[in-house]
C-alpha cells in the first residue's frame, strides 16, 4: 500500500500576507456583479473582510501599545503615535488604542466575532464601553456572560440599538429589575453630566456680512434645535405637491416619482443645508427676549414609566429617539411646566368653561402632547409658536376647555378671524384638529 505524503507549507507572515491581499484586490474587477441580489452578497462578503481586517489592525495596535513604541520618538504616546503614522484624527486614534487594548484584555468573545467578520468595529466600541460601564463587584463568569450576550445582539442588531440595549445588559445576569434600573439610571447620568461638560459654543465674524460658528451640544438640546429647525424647514404638502406634479408629468414607478420629488424640492428650495440654515435664521430671529428665563420653548414628548419617574430611577424616551436619565425628566418637568395632571396629580383644571377667557399655560402644555404644528392643513409652523384658538368662539357663548382648543400660528389665527375667509374644523379619534380655510366668494 502506497504511503500518502502530507506537504506541509509553512506559514506566511503578517506582512507577507497582507501584500498578498493587496496583490490579489488589484486583481478584483467588479464587473461581473449584475443585479441586486448579486451587489447583496458581494456588500455582505466586503463587509466581512473589512471587519476582519480592521481585527488585524487592531491587534497590531495593541501590540504597538504594549511595546511603548511612542517613547522612542518622543510622542506624548501611542494615540499621539498612530495618528501621525497613518494620518487620523487624534480623537479616532485615541478611540482605536482604547479599543484595541480592552480587545487584548478584557474581551475575548469580542476579539474572536470581530476576527471572524461577524461584528463590525462599531459594535466592538459599543462593547467595549458597556462593559467597561459595567459596576464593581461583578465575577468573571457574569462579565463573560454579559459580553456573551452583547456580542450576539450585536450580530442582529445596528449600533446604535445595541448601544441602548447595552444600558441594560445587567439583565444578563438574572438581576432584579431594580437593579438593572439603577444600572441603567447611572449610565445615563454620567453620559449626560459628560456631554453636559463638552458643551462649547464658538462663532467667528466672516467680514462679508456672514458668521461661521461651531457648538457641542448634549443630546437633548440638539434634539430640541434639531426638531425646531426641521419643523420650519419641511412644509409638510411639500413631497405631496411635488409628487402629484412628477405624476402629471408622467413620471411612472415609485422610485420615478421619488427622483422627481427630490429633484423638484432641489430646484424650488436649494440643498437640505441651505434651508436648514435658513430655518435657523428664522427661529433666531422669534426666540423672546422679553422673558428668557421662562420655559423651554420647544416641545419635546417624553415617555416614561409612572413608578421610574416617581423614583429617578431609569430610563425615559424622547419622541426624538434619544433616551434621558428619570432625574433629568424631574428637572425637566420643573422647567418645562409639565403638568401635575400628566404625573397623575389632580390639581390643574383644564377646563374652565366660562369663567376663563384665555387658555392656560396648563392647556397649552397638555396639548404638546397631540400637536406638533399648527393645526392649520399643511402649516408647519411649530406647536410653540402657536395661538390657542376657541372652535366655538368665545364671545359667542364658547367655553375656554381643552377640548375646544386649537393651535394655530399669528398667521392663521388672525385668518380664523377674517370675515374674507371661512374655516372648516375636523377632529381626529385621537382628538387632534385640523383646520381648512377657504376664501369666501
């Protein structure tokens, strides 16, 4: 019986095989790629390799940490270092030794789905942080689990839910409620006592009649500027016209129409930046002066727990997508006048019949949780600039209830009053009011 000779090769090295690599994507010609399903697969297939090789760079990083490569050329260290040597941001670089040394250390699982192309490096920052969030007194064997359990939410979900999921990940361990509640109370606090403390604000006068600034912002603020701003910027018949005009034109599929939008907004309105700043513009130019230590001005929905609010223990929800700690939710409602009767207290009538002529600050705020805009069909002007209005008029008999309010900006308020005009009102299910107005003939 013939023996069967076994070849062994040895081994590349690291550098070898990467310029193998880079040999073989000069070969790479994506032409023969047709259709979706086929730039599906490749996208998946490239994604898999980035992720695998940003692995390997990682590790390299690390070991260029643990030799102190920096020390012989002076640099303040090995952030300092990798920045220079591949031209990065100082920040990124900072970022990428903090990773590549908690991958070397701390996070095994990681290390491996990161090698294997099943994570992105985006999912391994967020690992990283919240596990290094984590409070003392954890053993090894609940440290593991919990990275277990990140690394495989993290091979089905993006980032970004990963790193809210990961707020809560004490779970993993089978503690209480209460526990995971605080835990995630905590994280919350410190992420906003932190971008509280990055908040900066800088601006420089151009010379022709412009300023450039630059500003940090916590979350929660930009949320507030970020809705103002796009509520004055995105009239809400905009896409509706601009469709129903693609559609006269002859434009057939969806994606025709959906280009023809798109290129119809362009033309009226200029690029999303331009209107945007043009939005900031405006609502410079209405913020009040007269009382500038008054409420918040820009209604923001908050969604949370009864009993986590009572505690300021856990987490709240914007209608924005960020999350807030319960204590910031408490300060919130001392700033913003949310109401008791929002809280479950019982000490703020909202309904005033006749005794009352104008509407409450009470009414006002419990109605920003229905409207976002004036009512007015196709006003976009936002819920904070608007005028409660009386549906039966008061100086006919109307009462000033909630039930009877409607937001209105100046514009259309004064309109609801013109004799040229008629208006027409519809209540929603859900008791939100819409006003049409038509001129009379």
């Amino acid at each position: 019986m013939a023996a069967i000779a076994t070849v062994r090769t040895a081994p590349l090295g690291t550098v070898e095989t990467l310029r193998r690599i880079d040999g073989l994507l000069d070969r790479l010609d994506t032409g023969d790629v047709r259709g979706g399903a086929a730039a599906a697969l490749s996208l998946g297939e490239v994604d898999r390799l980035i992720a695998r090789l940003q692995s390997v760079r990682l590790s390299l990083v690390a070991e260029a940490d643990r030799s102190e490569i920096a020390s012989g050329s002076g640099l303040t260290g090995t952030s300092a270092w990798l920045a220079l040597s591949t031209r990065r941001d100082g920040g990124q670089a900072a970022r990428d030794v903090r990773l590549a040394a908690a991958l070397d250390s701390d996070l095994p699982a990681t290390r491996a789905a990161l090698a294997a192309g099943d994570v992105s490096t985006e999912h391994a920052h967020v690992i990283a942080r919240a596990t290094a969030q984590l409070p003392d007194g954890l053993s090894l064997h609940e440290r593991a689990a919990i990275e277990g359990d990140l690394v495989r939410r993290a091979r089905l979900v993006d980032p970004a839910t990963l790193r809210k999921e990961g707020r809560r990940i004490l779970s993993a361990t089978e503690r209480s409620r209460a526990e995971v509640d605080a835990h995630e109370d905590h994280v919350l606090r410190a992420e906003e006592e932190a971008a509280l403390a990055k908040s900066r604000l800088t601006w420089h006068h151009n010379g022709d009649g412009t300023t450039t600034g630059h500003f940090t912002l916590p979350s929660l603020a930009a949320a507030i500027l970020a809705k103002t701003v796009q509520q004055i910027a995105s009239p809400r018949r905009f896409a509706q016209r601009a469709a129903t005009v693609a559609k006269a034109a002859g434009a057939g599929t969806r994606a025709e129409v959906e280009v023809a939008t798109w290129d119809a907004f362009r033309t009226a309105d200029g690029d999303w930046a331009h209107r945007y700043g043009k939005a900031f513009v405006e609502l410079l130019e209405h913020l009040p002066t007269d009382s500038l230590s008054g409420k918040v001005a820009a209604t923001v929905v908050v969604t949370i727990d009864h009993d986590r609010l009572e505690a300021a223990v856990g987490a709240a929800h914007l209608d924005t997508g960020q999350d807030l700690s319960a204590g910031e939710v408490r300060r919130l409602a001392c700033n913003a006048g949310i109401l008791p009767a929002v809280l479950g207290g019982r000490s703020v009538p909202l309904d005033l019949g006749r005794q009352e002529r104008f509407f409450t600050e009470a009414q006002r705020t419990a109605l920003a949780t229905r409207y976002d805009s004036c009512a007015a069909h196709g006003c976009d002007r936002p819920y904070a600039w608007s005028e409660l209005h009386h549906e039966d008029p008061w100086s006919r008999g109307g009462r000033t209830d909630l039930a009877k309010a409607v937001p209105l900006c100046g514009h259309h308020h004064r309109r609801a009053h013109d004799g040229r005009y008629s208006h027409h009102v519809v209540t929603d299910v859900q008791g939100r009011k819409t006003v049409t107005f038509a001129l009379r003939r």
